[in-house]
C-alpha cells in the first residue's frame, strides 16, 4: 500500500517540478512530476481542469484534424486542437474560444461532453474534457512563437490514409479516436 507523505515543490514556471515523497510499505519512494497547478498535498494532484481537447465536425461528416510543430518532440504531429481552460470558463467555453483562435472555426453545436481524463499520468497530472462539437467557417493557420497550426478538414478515407503513413506522428487520444473511427467506416 503506497502512503502520500510529502510533497516539494523544485522547479517554479509555467510548468511547475514537483518531487512526491511515499511510503510503499515501509520503503521510502521519491516520484518526480510536473504540473500547472499549485501543489500542496495529496488532494491538490488532479484537482484542477486543465485544457480541452476538441474533437470536432463539419456538418457534412468530415472532420478537423490539426498538425502543430510540438517542441517536445522537434517534429509536427497531427491531433485535435487542444488549449488551456481560463479560470472561469467552462469547457465548452474554452473550447470555442480555443478553437477560433486556433483554426478559424465556429462552433455551431456542442454535441458531447465527456467526464475530465488524465493525460500523462506517468509525468503530470492533466485533467483535460473531450468536447464534441460540430464547427463551421473558414480556416485559417495560427502562427506565433509557440503555436504554428495548420488545420485540415478530412474525410473519413483521408483519415484512412493518414493513419497508413510510416511515419506520421499523431497524438495518443487523436490516434485512438481515428482508429475507431476507421474501423467503423
């Protein structure tokens, strides 16, 4: 049985380090993490809404995939638009607002909601809501020092083919997503 002890924070920025101090049945076990958020003990790790993910389509069926320079990785990875949740927005507020800013496009209808996910459990703790929405507009790229965003508007069949390319890299959730996507057409 693991047992939360201590929590220090080491790194302060945008993104904060953090080291987590357990018990693990009598040995002591250091874990290190990083987060947004402030963190003062056990209840505060993923207590706090942090972005959204938009899974979005167009009205006759296709749906907006995203390719982004992401610096983790020194190479652009195709996803679904994702930002930050502002204090006090809802969901489907960031996600509207993130999606203009990131593509041009307007959401017409919010079609689903899901309960918050954590996203790279091993290094942070992320909570970010899948919104579902149906969008319209015209795109247009998003350029600035830390996002360089091209937006595409595919078919089924182009998702197919992009899921085919050696290669490609596209982000866990997104690839999940489009892979029960192709199976289903």
């Amino acid at each position: 049985m693991k047992t939360f002890r201590q929590v220090r924070k080491t790194e302060n920025g945008f993104l904060k380090k953090y080291e987590l101090l357990y018990d693990a049945d009598g040995t002591p076990v250091r874990w290190e993490m990083i987060s947004l958020n402030e963190i003062r003990s056990a209840a505060d790790l993923a207590s706090t809404l942090s972005a959204v993910e938009i899974i979005a389509r167009f009205e006759d069926g296709d749906y907006l995939l995203c390719r982004e320079f992401r610096f983790a990785v020194n190479d652009v990875c195709y996803e679904f638009p994702t930002g930050m949740i502002e204090p006090g927005e809802t969901p489907q507020q960031a996600a509207a607002r993130e999606l203009k800013e990131e593509t041009g496009l307007d959401v017409i209808r919010v079609d689903r909601v899901l309960p918050p996910a954590c996203y790279s459990v091993g290094i942070c703790d992320e909570l970010v809501v899948p919104v579902f929405v149906t969008v319209r507009g015209d795109m247009k790229p998003c350029h600035d020092a830390y996002e360089e965003i091209a937006s595409f508007k595919m078919s089924p069949e182009q998702i197919h083919s992009l899921l085919r390319q050696p290669g490609v890299k596209i982000t866990e959730t997104c690839m999940l997503a489009l892979a029960m996507l192709d199976e289903k057409g």
